[in-house]
C-alpha cells in the first residue's frame, strides 16, 4: 500500500543461473490472445460509498474478465466495475477487493505496490517548511512499506511505520532499526502514545474502507497531531497510458470535494490545502474535530463526465498508433496490466496477428497472458523484424525499453511506442 510508483526505473534484470542459447525465430511460439471469460469467485466484495455510506450508485466505467497478470489454473479474472454514488456524488470501485483478492489478484505486482524516493525529499522539505519536523516529535507514516522515507527523518524526530506488508516491515526493522515498524490492519493498529505528525502519501486511495481508517488515526490522537494526506485527485489529471484515473489500482477515485467530505466524516477539520502543480496530487493538513456528515458535491457528476470525455480522447489518439502497425507479428515488451488494458480499451488484440511477450520479470517468465507466451528479452534476438513489431507495452518503463531495442539493433521502424511523453509521479 505505499506511495505512487514514480521514479524512472531501470529494468530489473532477473539472475542468470548458467548460459542459455537465444531461442530461434522459428521456436518462439507466437499464438493469438484468447479471452475467454472465466469470471473468478471471492475475490470481490459489495460496499456501500467509502465516504458517506450511500447504497445508491450509478456505473461509469466498468471492464468485463479483467485478468491480473498471468493465467492460472484458477481464474483471475474479475469484473471491474467504476461506479459514482448518488449522494454525495463519489466515485468508487464496486464491488471492491477484499483480502482474499488482494493476496491472489496482486501476488505477481508483489503484496505491496512498492515505494519510491523521487518525491520524498520534497516530501520533508514540505513538512520542514510546515514547522512539522520538530525535535523531540513523534511522525507516524502509514503505508510506510520498507521504512525508506522514515529513515530519511532529521535525527531527533521518532518515526512510526506501519503497514500490511509482513516482509517489507521486516526490511524495515532491519534497515532503520533507530525506528518502530508495526506489520497491521490500518484500521486496528497500536501504538504506544500519541503521534504529533501523521503521514498518508498516496495511501487513502488504495482503502476499502478510507473513512474508517481516518477515525482510528484520529482516535489515536490528541488536539495537537497534525495528519497530512495527499492523494490524486481527478481535477489535476495529467492523461498518460490507456489505464487513466479510474485505475484497477484504486478503490476510491477522490476529487477535491470527496476527500475533504472523507476527511470531514473521519474526524478532521482541513487546515490547508495545496494542489501539487504538474502533479496529480491533492495535499491537505488537518487537526482533530468533532465528525461531520459528507455532503453532497453535485460538481463532482459533471467533472468525471468531463475526465471521461478527455480519456476517450486520448484513447482515439492511441488508436491511431495502433492503426498505424502492419506487421503480421507483434512482441509485447512487458506483460504487466498495461497490456491488459490494451486489450479492454483499444483494436490491438483484433484480427489474426500473432503475439509473444518478453518481460523481465521472473514472476511472469515461462507463464502464458491469454494464452500467449511470457518469454524472457533473449527472444528478441531471435525475432525476425523484417515481419515483426515490437510495442513498447508499458508506460513507467518505455524509454528503458527503446534504449534496450536500440542496444540490440533493433531497427526503429520496427518499434512502436504508444506515448509520445511519460509524466513522472
């Protein structure tokens, strides 16, 4: 549960073992996707809105047979399903992953979707200015995954991590051991005292149940503690892949109202605001307060209609690009859920090419996505691009990808990447 994915990170290179000869063009084993929908069990569960209890929605956006990363034996496959509710105009996925669906839909993302340096530097340079790095303070960090951004802490200033993942904490423990870790629900944890500062960068979002946990935090507090959120939020969109803002990755999608109505029914009065300029973040500073009932935000109909018109938009752009790729053959680099949304939201998957897909990452090689292969990158040595394509299927990694197509000599007509630009969170 941590920060966003951000920084630009090289390819992770899995161990060599012994020397393996490339594969051959003619063993590659291109296939064509199959999409059968195999609808899996128990891993969804029904909820009412997670910032004011309504049981009235309408649908959005909803993907039929989405399937998380590689086939298995048993289904992976879910309904997704975006919906706005029609009280307080929030917008939610319904129904949303419960614990069984976290630990079997992500297990190949890891069970923690990870943490990153690039912003937290200016995350404490904010909290500094702020006057919440106090000598002699407590800092509570919840979604902490492996400590990094405790660790970061000016000395005197105790931290407190807390979070889901079991191994990541015990990374923690090892690596900070000048702070305390606690593996735990958000919405149960103790702690020994009350913390003066309380952090939740890119966390509430990923919640089930985002309301209840802001209750706990403020029932571990005192008048005194600041809690600092930041989340993404719908007004400072900045369209980059074909996953958009509704992203299977989120169970709640805030806009600015929703997250002050989710902090209001938490027990936090906002003392601060701040949008974060060329950023899709939303960060606010609040002190403990009596609860408050949300409201309605009949804005918020309008505005995802609106997000919704721009992402169509983007995607016809995207079709395009798409259009433009001839070849009878197609390797994926990358077989993560980007490649997954291709096949909902785009034409790439339609008619009779054939695919392969090279990744690098060892949870996926040797598996199958739909019925294609995952093989590791030493197929693309072996392909021949003089009927071949290569889509750079990924979006956090693609300049990685065409310096490594470059490195072998790939030629770049054969090449195809889907963004002209990748915006770093």
């Amino acid at each position: 549960m941590a920060r966003q994915m951000s920084a630009r990170r090289k390819l992770a290179r899995p161990a060599v073992m012994e020397a393996i000869d490339p594969p051959s063009a003619a063993s590659l084993g291109f296939a064509r996707v199959t999409k059968a929908a195999r609808p899996a069990k128990d891993y969804m569960d029904w909820r009412p809105c997670p910032i004011c209890g309504g049981e009235r929605h309408r649908p959005l956006l909803e993907y039929e047979g989405f399937q998380f990363y590689t086939d298995a034996a048993v289904s992976k496959q879910v309904t997704i399903r975006q919906v706005q509710c029609l009280d307080c105009f929030g917008v939610f996925m319904n129904p949303a992953f419960n614990p069984k669906g976290f630990a079997v839909l992500f297990a190949e993302a890891g069970a923690s979707y990870g943490s990153t340096a690039l912003r937290q530097d200016e995350q404490l340079g904010w909290l500094g200015e702020h006057g919440l790095l106090k000598a002699g303070s407590v800092l509570l960090d919840i979604g902490c995954y492996e400590g990094s951004f405790l660790g970061k802490l000016p000395a005197g200033i105790a931290g407190i991590g807390v979070d889901i993942d079991g191994p990541a904490i015990e990374r923690a423990r090892q690596r900070h051991r000048d702070h305390q870790f606690v593996c735990a629900d958000f919405e149960s944890f103790e702690i020994g005292g009350p913390p003066d500062v309380i952090t939740m960068f890119h966390v509430l979002e990923h919640l089930p149940r985002p309301v209840d946990v802001l209750r706990r935090l403020a029932s571990l507090s005192t008048p005194r503690t600041r809690l600092l959120v930041e989340v993404p939020v719908v007004e400072n969109v900045i369209f980059g892949d074909a996953c958009g803002f509704l992203t299977v990755q989120h169970l709640t999608h805030f806009s600015n109202g929703s997250l002050r109505n989710a902090m209001r029914a938490g027990g936090w009065r906002i003392l601060q605001e701040q949008p974060m300029p060329g950023y899709n973040g939303f960060r606010v500073i609040a002190e403990p307060a009596p609860r408050l009932r949300a409201q309605a935000e009949p804005g918020d109909a309008g505005l995802f209609l609106a997000y919704m018109g721009q992402w169509y938009g983007a995607l016809a752009a995207l079709e395009q690009r798409i259009r433009d790729m001839t070849a009878p053959r197609c390797i994926l680099r990358g077989g993560g859920l980007q490649t997954e949304y291709l096949l909902h939201v785009t034409s790439l998957f339609c008619g009779d090419r054939q695919f392969l897909i090279a990744d690098n990452d060892p949870l996926k090689q040797g598996k199958s996505w739909r019925g294609i292969p995952i093989l590791t990158s030493d197929c693309l040595k072996a392909a021949d691009w003089g009927d071949t394509q290569l889509v750079l299927s990924s979006y956090s990694h693609q300049e990685d990808m065409r310096d490594e197509a470059r490195a072998l000599g790939i030629p770049d007509a054969a090449v195809i990447a889907l963004y002209d630009r990748i915006y770093r969170y």
